[in-house]
C-alpha cells in the first residue's frame, strides 16, 4: 500500500487512514495470506484471511462457553492452618459488596467477565450473516462499532497476569489447587488473543458497508 502525494479529490471509499497515526492511504486491497501495512507507523490496516469469519465464529462461541462455565466453578483451592476453601471468579469478584466497595466489585466482574462475554456475542452476531452471504443483521454496524469500542475494557488478560502474581506471593503462606474454572480461564485468554489476531476490521466494515449483492 503506498501513500500518495494529492489525495484530495479521490473518492471516500478508495482511502483508508491509519487510525494509530493517520496517515492517509490510496486502498489497495491486498489479497487473502496477505497485509497491508502503514509504512509511518506499521500498523497492520487490512489482513484479509481464507474462510477467517467461520474460524472467528468458532473461537468467539468457545469463548461463551467458557466463560460461562468459568465464572461458576470453582476457580481457586486454598488451604492453610488445616483449613480450606475454594472460590469462583464471581465469588472473588463480588467478594467485597458493602458499602462504595459494591461498585468496584461490580466494575471488577464486568471487566474480567461481563465485558469480554458481550464482545463475544457480538461479534457472533455480526458475522454469522456475513460467513453465510446473507443481509447484515439489524443494527449491525451499531453492534460491530460497541464490539471494538468496549475492546479496551475487556481485561481477562489482565486479570490472569494478576492471578499469576497473586499466587507467587500466598505460595509461601498457604497450599494453592487450581479448580477447572482455572485452566478454562487460561484457554480463554488465549483464544481471545487468537481471535482479535484473526479479525480483519477493515473486511468487515466493508462486508457491512458493502453486502454482496444476491
């Protein structure tokens, strides 16, 4: 993709801006396996990949599942001075609900679960009549616009790294066991990774802008 010098009087829909540093591209739609890629800052613009919107399809539904598993079994066994006990991540989440703490244990189980459960489902419903070649879904540039605005607010990643550092402090104070919602919880980090790796924005504002005409 090349920047071009006079760009003033081409047509809205033959640009795309770098929304890192806003360069200002002639489009050229690179081909499926390949990535167009601005040369100020080298953000990836368009990533267009074979059969991508299935595979998205599939993460984002194992995601739901879960996700909605996860946040009721156990997450974590504890066990100290002869005795334990073992919690889930809404048991962690909402563990302080007093008071001005209600709201942070609130904002706390959004984050790390309501929020990446949302996006999840929709995406799904924003890609299901794309992958099938059918009209967009009702307010469906509206439902993709919320999935990419509440992106920095999914933080199921962070919440692991905290885990992580949490439980190398109480390793020396206590016996730790990790319950199923655990390692659901790692696999779902890991597929949230692969699908924002896999999702083209750009194929899809314009699979919603421009439907294939049946």
């Amino acid at each position: 993709m090349s920047q071009v010098a006079d760009l003033s009087h081409a047509p809205l829909e033959e640009l795309i801006v770098c929304p890192v540093c806003d360069a200002t591209y002639q489009l050229q739609r690179p081909k499926n396996g390949e990535r167009a890629v601005c040369v100020r800052c080298h953000k990836v613009l368009i990533a267009p990949r074979r059969k991508a919107g299935m595979q998205i399809i599939a993460v984002a539904v194992a995601v739901v599942v879960l996700i909605s598993a996860a946040s009721m079994l156990p997450f974590l066994k504890i066990s100290a001075a002869g005795r334990s006990n073992s919690v889930s991540i809404i048991d962690a989440a909402l563990s302080f609900t007093e008071g001005p703490m209600l709201v942070l244990a609130l904002l706390t189980a959004g984050f790390i679960l309501f929020v990446p459960l949302l996006r999840m489902m929709l995406t799904i419903y924003v890609l299901v009549p794309v992958v099938l070649d059918r009209p967009a879904a009702r307010h469906a540039v509206q439902a993709f616009r919320l999935s990419e605005a509440l992106r920095p607010w999914s933080m199921a990643e962070i919440f692991a790294l905290g885990c992580a550092v949490a439980l190398v402090k109480v390793a020396d104070l206590a016996t730790v066991g990790f319950g199923p919602a655990f390692w659901m919880f790692g696999v779902l980090v890991v597929l949230v990774i692969v699908q924002d790796s896999f999702l083209c924005k750009w194929s899809v504002w314009n699979s919603l802008e421009h439907p294939k005409k049946r």
